[in-house]
C-alpha cells in the first residue's frame, strides 16, 4: 500500500509517500510497525494524539481496518476558521 505523509510528519520522516509491505490489520500496527523502522518514523509517530489519518481518502480513526486498503495518509490535526 502506499503510505503518505503531509506537513511535519513529512519533514519528521523525510519523504513525502512510500510503499509499505505490511500485515497490519489496522492503522494503529500499521504505525507500530512504522515507528520501528528508523529513528525518524519513530519521532513522527511519538505522539499520536498530535496525528490523524484517512484510509483510501476517508478520516479514520487509528483502528481502521486495512484490509483491501490501497492508500493511507497521515496528518497532523486541521484547523478551521
């Protein structure tokens, strides 16, 4: 699946999209296993109260299915005004 960062999860990490491989069943180990990859996936994952994400496009919450998932991004929290 492709994996997509935005704003300073994308600097934290140091790309801006990758291709993952993963047996995740929900965005929350698909982040475990992320976070474990490297010092800088592990910082941009540190506080996931600071993080939201959508599946295919849609904002989920970090217990999202992923099976038949093709795309996840991460965010931080968006503001309105």
């Amino acid at each position: 699946m492709d994996v997509l960062y935005f704003a300073w999860l994308r600097e934290r990490i140091g790309q801006p999209r990758e291709r993952v491989e993963t047996g995740a069943a929900t965005v929350r180990e698909l982040v475990t296993e992320l976070a474990a990859r490297d010092d800088w996936h592990a910082a941009a994952f540190a506080d996931l109260s600071a993080v939201r994400c959508a599946v295919d496009q849609q904002l989920a919450d970090l217990d999202a299915p992923l099976d038949g998932v093709r795309e996840v991004a991460f965010f931080p929290p968006m503001t309105g005004g």
